[in-house]
C-alpha cells in the first residue's frame, strides 16, 4: 500500500513539473519570436531609411570630394600666386619687410576666402557666411585685442620703417635686441649674436623706443682709459693718436680726436673718438682696448686701478 502510494505521488509530481517546464519553454519562444521580430522591424526601417536617403548620402559624398579636391586645388593657386607677387616684388627692389608683411597678409586673406567658398559650395547662403563672419569677427576682436595691436604696430614699422630686414636693433626697456630677420603681420623675429631667434610683437616695438644700431652705414667709436697722474700725458695722447692713424679699419677721411675727457679723483681720464664702418665696431673697438693697455705697458704709462688697503689695529 505504501509503495502504491509513493508512486502516485511521484507520479503527479512528475506531471507537475512537466506542465511547468512546458510553460517556461513556450514563454521563452515566444519571447525570442518577439525580439527576433523587433530586430527584423529595426532592421527593416534601417534599410528602408538608407534606401530613402541614399541619393542624398550619395550628393552628400559628392560634395565631400569636391571641397577637398577644390581645397587641393585652391592651396596650388593660393601657392602660385604668392609666388607671383613675391617675384613682381622682387623684381621692383621691395624691401625684405613690406615683402614678407604683404605675403603673410596675401595668405591669410586668400586662405579666408577659399574657406569661404568651400561653406558656399555645401549650399551655406552666403548672407549667412557673411553675417557669422562678421559676428565672429566681433568675438574675435574683444579676444585678441593684442593682435590687433601688433597688427597695427606690423603696418607702422613698414609705414614709417623705423628698421628693417637686416637692421640691429635694441630695446632697452624689454631688454631685447638683435639682428632682424623677419616682419611678419604680429610679430618680428630677431636673431641674437648667440644664433637665438627671439620673437617679439610688434606692439612692442611700436610702443617703446629703440635704437637702430646699423641704420648707417659708418658708426662712431667711443672710447675711454684713464692714466695715471704721475704718467705723461702728452706721450699717450701721441701713443693713441698714431694707433688710431694706423688702424686699417678706422676711416681716415673722418675726424679723429684724442683729448682729456675728465680729471678723476686717481686718474687722467682721456677719450678718443673715430669713425668706423658699422659691421667693424666691435672688432674694432676690441682690438684698440688690447692694443692700448699693450701699449702702454711696453711704455710705462700706468693704468691706475683702485686699491683695497686693510689696517689691522694692535689688541692692548
């Protein structure tokens, strides 16, 4: 009897799990026969979009090529006219820095308008272009105030051409100098006697004082060495004199002058001044300084320096 029992009991059991294990399959066919369906539905409007959008996506594309192809083809034109003007330039003597201020300003217009036309040729209005042009010009201007300034400096250094390509200059006040080899629209390259390129705005430039070193072409020596009291004077001033008259690089046909230039408190102070050609200064100016103290060395003209004495008091 028990064993009858038991088995019944499995035997629903059995049956109750197979109505359960039934349900649990059908609804997970069901639900992969749903999602399997949305997938095909997204799928479909997928393809149904790009077949409905492909002449545009294709006219889209196409115009893709063209504004690189006409971009490509700008850049060779924007090049060749450069060079063009460069060459009209040249051949009219145009100084080195209106040349290289008017090809960075010919760039940077032509490459505005190349822009310009590629936006147009995307079916961008041009009242549009131009109205946003304008309006982010305004932004532009209120951000970048000092390139507007050193804009302007560009244009005065080539209108009133304080320097140019070439030229030494110093800056006292920033405490820059160097020779110039660049006027671009912002800014000035110069090249330091150590072969440093320092770029400077050419706000800068325009708005402090500055000294053109080499806007001459003959520069005046200045040089002074003070004697002794005890040492002749007249015999330096005649020592001097014929270096100054033997020096290959000094200009002869200039005046020359020996003469003292102040009575210090332990020296003779004797200043000499002549003309030399600027390129010549300092080698120059270099190699009278070593001549003269040789000079009088081998002639007993002493050259007095300032002493240090030390007195050492006796402790009582």
């Amino acid at each position: 009897m028990i064993w009858k029992y038991m088995s019944g009991v499995s035997a629903m059991a059995a049956a109750g799990t197979a109505d359960v294990t039934s349900e649990s399959v059908q609804d997970v066919i069901e639900s992969a026969e749903a999602a399997t369906t949305d997938a095909t539905k997204e799928v479909n409007q997928l393809f149904q979009y790009i077949q409905n959008h492909v002449p545009d996506l294709i006219a889209f594309g196409i115009k893709v090529v063209l504004a690189l192809v006409f971009f490509f083809i700008g850049t060779k034109v924007i090049k060749w006219i450069r060079k063009i003007v460069r060459r009209s330039m040249d051949r009219t003597n145009a100084d080195a820095g209106v040349a290289q201020f008017v090809d960075s300003l010919l760039k940077f217009g032509l490459y505005a308008i190349l822009i310009f036309l590629i936006a147009a040729n995307f079916g961008v209005e041009s009242s549009s272009v131009a109205a946003l042009i304008a309006s982010a010009g305004v932004a532009i201007g209120l951000a970048i105030q000092g390139s507007i300034s050193n804009f302007a400096g560009g244009v005065l250094i080539l209108l009133l051409k304080p320097f140019a390509v070439g030229d030494y200059i110093v800056v006292p006040q920033e405490g820059i100098e160097g020779s110039v080899k660049e006027i671009q629209i912002f800014y000035t390259k110069l090249s330091t006697v150590d072969n440093q390129t320092v770029v400077v705005p050419n706000s800068i430039l325009t708005s402090n004082s500055l000294t053109n070193v080499t806007a001459r072409p003959e520069r005046q020596l200045d040089l002074k060495v003070g004697i002794s009291y005890d040492s002749d004077l007249k015999k330096a001033k005649k020592l001097v004199e014929d270096m100054l008259n033997n020096d290959p690089c000094i200009i002869q046909d200039e005046d020359i002058k020996v003469f003292v230039d102040s009575l210090g408190e332990s020296s003779v102070v004797i200043g000499l001044r002549a003309w030399v050609k600027t390129e010549e200064y300092w080698a120059t100016r270099w190699r009278l300084q070593e001549e003269i103290k040789l000079t009088f060395d081998r002639e007993g003209i002493e050259i007095p320096y300032n002493h240090l004495v030390v007195q050492m008091k006796k402790e009582l």
